[in-house]
C-alpha cells in the first residue's frame, strides 16, 4: 500500500523559497509542493505550475490537506507565523534564526510538544562539504589534541543591501543572526556549550544600521574556537583553520551548493563536490609532512529526507528546535557585550 506524499505549504517565494526549499521538495518523491504564498507576484507559476499560489497566510495555514509549512519569510516574522502554523495543527520547517529571542523559541518548543508536532529548523551549513571534513577531523583527532579551531565566512558587501528587514533595525536582523546563526551551530556541534564566550559586534560600513562584524570566541576547557564574519573582506581569507598539539588543517572557499542552485535551481543535480582548489591542507608538524584532504560530499537535500524519515517513520530530527534555540541563547549573550559603531 502507497503512503500518501506530504503537502507542503511555503510562506515566501524568495531567494530562500527559491533556491533553498521549493527545489528540494519538488525533487523528493515523498513531498508535494501543494501552495506557495505570493502576495502580488505569481513567479513561482513558471517553474512550479502544479503548486496553487495562495494571497494570504491565512489561507495558506487554513487548507485541510497541507500538513506542513515552511515558514521561510524575515526573521522578525518567524514567531508569529510559526506559532500559527503549531496552532493550526501542521508541523513545521522554520528557516534559520529560529526565532529573534530566547523567550520566542521557548514558547514554540512549548507549543509543538503540546500539539505532537515537529519543528525543523534549517540550519543547512551543517550540510555542506568543508563542515563535515572539519568534523570528520576533530572527531578523528588525527593530528593529536585539538588547541584553536577558527570558521570564517567573509563577504565583500560595502552597501547597504535593499532589503530592509536585514539592514534597518528590525528584530533578528544583521548577519549575527543571519551568517552567525549557521556558524554558531557549527561550534556547538563539534564541541558543545562553552565555558564561556567573548563577543566583538560592530557596525562597521557607512549608513549601516545594524551588526555587520562579529568575531565570537568559544573559550572550553583546553582549547576554544572561533567565529567570524564581515562584510568588507574582498581577498580570500581560510575559511576553516584546525591548530592542533601535532599539526594544522587549513581550507579556503565556501561550499558550492548555494551558488549552483542559484544558476539553475529546477534542474539542478544535486552534487555537492568542492573543486579541487579548494581542497584542504593538512599539514603534520611533527615529520613535516603536507596532506591534501578532499573536501567531503555536501548534501543540503538531507535535511528534506530527514524531515520526511521524522514525520512518516518516527526518526529523530538531525537538527533539533532546542539545538536551534541554543543558537539563539549563544546570540543573546553575544549582544550583551554591546555594539561598537565605526
């Protein structure tokens, strides 16, 4: 006997609609991409046409056969239309921040548990090639104990951007929230709650209105790690930095699913393969030694395949609403060190 598909409902047909969600529900054999809310556009009529666009969150959340949303409009939205969506009865993937507080994301773990219901957060750096090469070192310890793991994700953006959601002083806007979310993630996965943290937040481009700097420090036990990003940084810098008792790992370039399924998101084959110049070196100081290490395969279409394996095979979540929630405690307490204006 055939299971029925699950009938998604998407809240935006934007870049994250676009490139990180209608695609790989439309590939999965076991999702139907039954509505997407378009509130004047019909864009997503060309390239899904079988998907109904609907005018209002409202009717998107009201259709009895939709069992899950994705809520993947701006941050400061996330709250409110995901506590709509638990209430109306449908699980939900909620695009990463989970939510602009602490208190926010507590409320919809409360609320979800009480209906039965999931929360996915997409958190889809956890997916990428240059990530899992990282962990598959730290857990390794192949070059000895770990003493400084560095993740970087620079970009080269002087102006302001237009979308106002993300650069006026709107709840969770910034990339602390937007690129620090999946970098603060990462530290808590390879290693777990910190001692302690040490925050530099600034506003660093002309006009700008809102956090477009951090470096974050994860102090633990014997060893710490560390986050960073900017807006102003045009010469490739690493993007992962492993210092251990024995050697170091060093990698540059960002992983390249993103900008390919923005050149052809439809049809778009799903390789996450990391080109050979940006392959790590893993270097051994004690019979100085050089390795290059093939970056691992990324693959953002896990975290569909994870959804579908919770909501019909009673899996459990690879990324979990309180894992999620834990990135956002680690923001908070970021921004109580204060922002410094350049």
């Amino acid at each position: 006997m055939s299971v029925s598909k699950i009938k998604v409902g998407m809240v935006s047909f934007g870049m994250s609609g676009r490139i990180f969600h209608a695609p790989f529900i439309e590939r999965n054999p076991n999702f139907e991409l039954k509505l997407i809310l378009e509130r004047t556009k019909s864009n997503s009529k060309t390239t899904y046409p079988n998907a109904t666009i609907v005018r209002s969150f409202e009717a998107l959340i009201a259709n009895k056969e939709v069992t899950l949303i994705v809520v993947n409009g701006p941050t400061y939205l996330h709250f409110e239309m995901a506590k709509a969506v638990l209430e109306a009865g449908k699980h939900l993937v909620l695009e990463k921040p989970m939510t602009a507080t602490f208190k926010e994301g507590e409320e919809l773990i409360a609320l979800a548990k009480k209906k039965g219901l999931h929360i996915a957060v997409y958190h889809n750096k956890r997916f990428e090639g240059g990530f899992k090469t990282l962990q598959k070192l730290v857990v390794n310890k192949q070059l000895g104990h770990l003493k400084e793991c560095k993740i970087a994700l620079h970009r080269f953006r002087p102006g302001i951007g237009p979308k106002a959601w993300k650069e006026e002083s709107y709840p969770g806007a910034g990339i602390l929230y937007d690129i620090g979310a999946h970098l603060i993630d990462q530290v808590l996965v390879l290693f777990g709650w910190p001692l302690t943290i040490e925050a530099d937040l600034q506003i660093q481009r002309t006009n700008g209105k809102v956090v477009d700097y951090f470096k974050i420090t994860f102090l633990y036990e014997n060893y710490k790690a560390t986050i960073i990003s900017d807006m102003l940084t045009k010469e490739p810098k690493p993007t992962f930095l492993l210092s251990t008792s024995k050697g170091s790992f060093v990698k540059y370039g960002n992983d390249l699913q993103e900008s390919r399924l923005a050149e052809n998101p439809i049809n778009w084959n799903g390789i996450g393969e990391d080109i050979e110049e940006n392959y790590g070196t893993l270097t051994n100081h004690d019979n100085n030694t050089t390795e290059i290490i093939k970056t691992e395969s990324g693959g953002y279409v896990q975290f569909y395949e994870n959804v579908y394996k919770v909501l019909r095979l009673n899996e459990e979540l690879i990324i979990t609403p309180e894992q999620a929630l834990d990135v956002i405690k680690i923001i908070e307490w970021a921004m109580e060190s204060g922002i410094t204006k350049n």
